[in-house]
C-alpha cells in the first residue's frame, strides 16, 4: 500500500465523531483556560493528551503517516488522535483555507470523512470540523486530456507518465505539494539540476526564482486552479519568458479532470 498508518484507524461518523469531540473540546477549553494563548503548538498537545488519557481516552500524538511510491517516501504527522477521532493543532491568528486543505489531505490520506482543526491562539479556542467528501475509490477515477501537451524535450515523456503514475498509486485531490515533490525527487535521479533559476528581462538579472526543473531547458509546475485558468496561464507565460529556457509543462489537476499543458518561451 502507498500510505502507511501506524495503526488502523476508523472512519467514524458524524455522531461518533460528535461523541467524542464533546470530550476533547472539553479539555480543549480547560487546556486553554489554565495555560492561556501564547503557548506552542506541542504544550497544547501534551497537555490536551495528558487530559484525555485522565478520562481513560486511547490517545496517540504526532503520529506518522507515510506516504510512498516506488522510491519516494513522505512522512506527515497527525497531531492528535483521540479514540479513532483525529485532530490537527494551530497557533495561528485565524484558520485559513491552507489550513482547511492540509487537515483534507490527512483525511484523504487516512481514508476518513471527519477531521477537525483547533487553534489555541485566539481568545476562545476555535474547533473547525472539516468533512471530506471524497473516498479512496472516487479519488481513483480521473481523466487525462493531452490536447494541449507537446514534447519539448526527451524527458518529457517521462514526466508525463511519472504523474499518471503517482495518479493510479495515490488518487486525486492530494496536495498539489506532494505531487510536486515526488516527480521533483524521481526526476533528479537521472539530472542533478539547481532549483533555482535567474529571472532576467532586457538582460538586467533581477533575481532567482524556485522552479522544478527535469531537464537543462524545461521545467514543470503542478496546480490545482479550478477557474479562470486561462488568467494563471497568461502569468505563467510571462514566467516563461522571464527564464530563457524553452518552456514549461504544466499539470493541473481539476477535480477529476487532469490536464497536462505545454507553454513554449515563444
């Protein structure tokens, strides 16, 4: 299997989860009340897992998820899990959409429906539950279109069948991340390449910028836009234009659908 838990956890449902969650919310608070807000992230955790197991909770902390292809090897950690239920701990200002979507890709790397944040540092704890919609089995289904994809290089091939790969092995809907990084790790076995590049306009250098590169004239992006992609195509154009090299290949991932796009530096 390509995602590894150290122990089998179950999909609860929602009033299971509930169930549960009015204990953990409970120590949440007390947790809160008697340490204040300035803590790190790791003192609420103990703390809250030191609590629970007061109430006779099975309890596990910073729990490895490893996920893996072929070669590659990623290794996340999951916060807090109390009796199946599975939290991911903050000390932020406020919850974000990052935050909705790293705690959505542990659940889909568990192959769980519920999840929920906490974050310690507002005034009163703040709890979001967060419901993944999307199984293992309905991660699996996708459609490639290549309608807009061109060779540019003798590696190109390559890239393209090493994201259907990943694809077939892990599903949809991971972080576009974890995508990234493991074509990134499987394609510097054969070219050592810098990742960073000089960006230059009318032959003034005016920085370096990160990119993925495969190849000594290519490099690839992977995104997961949804709407107005022909906007992020006119940037990455620009981008393009901006390295010298001959082009970009790019991989978005919209819900089911993947599309594999080559921009030339014209």
């Amino acid at each position: 299997m390509p995602i590894h838990f150290s122990f089998d956890i179950t999909d609860l449902s929602k009033s299971e989860f509930d169930d549960i969650d009015r204990a953990v919310m409970g120590c949440a608070f007390e947790c809160q009340n008697e340490l204040g807000r300035l803590c790190d992230e790791l003192v609420y955790e103990n703390d809250m897992a030191y609590r629970l197991r007061m109430k006779n909770c099975e309890v596990h902390t910073q729990v490895p998820v490893e996920v893996t292809h072929k070669t590659f090897s990623k290794i996340y950690r999951i916060d807090l899990v109390c009796n199946h239920a599975v939290y991911d701990t903050k000390t932020v200002e406020r919850l974000v959409g990052k935050h909705d979507a790293q705690v959505l890709n542990y659940a889909m790397l568990l192959d769980i429906r519920h999840i929920k944040l906490l974050n310690f540092r507002p005034p009163r704890v703040d709890g979001r539950l967060k419901y993944n919609t999307l199984k293992s089995e309905q991660r699996q289904q996708f459609r490639i279109d290549t309608s807009r994809w061109q060779t540019l290089t003798d590696s190109c091939h390559a890239l393209n069948e090493m994201m259907v790969e990943l694809l077939r092995d892990w599903g949809t809907h991971l972080s576009v991340l974890l995508y990234e990084e493991a074509l990134s790790v499987m394609c510097a076995r054969n070219c050592e390449i810098q990742s960073r590049i000089e960006l230059r306009r009318d032959g003034h250098t005016l920085g370096t910028h990160a990119i993925n590169r495969y190849h000594p004239d290519t490099f690839f992006i992977v995104t997961a836009i949804t709407n107005e992609l022909s906007a992020h195509e006119s940037h990455l154009r620009r981008l393009v234009k901006l390295t010298g090299l001959k082009g970009i290949q790019w991989i978005n991932l919209h819900h089911h659908k993947i599309n594999f796009i080559t921009i030339m530096n014209l």
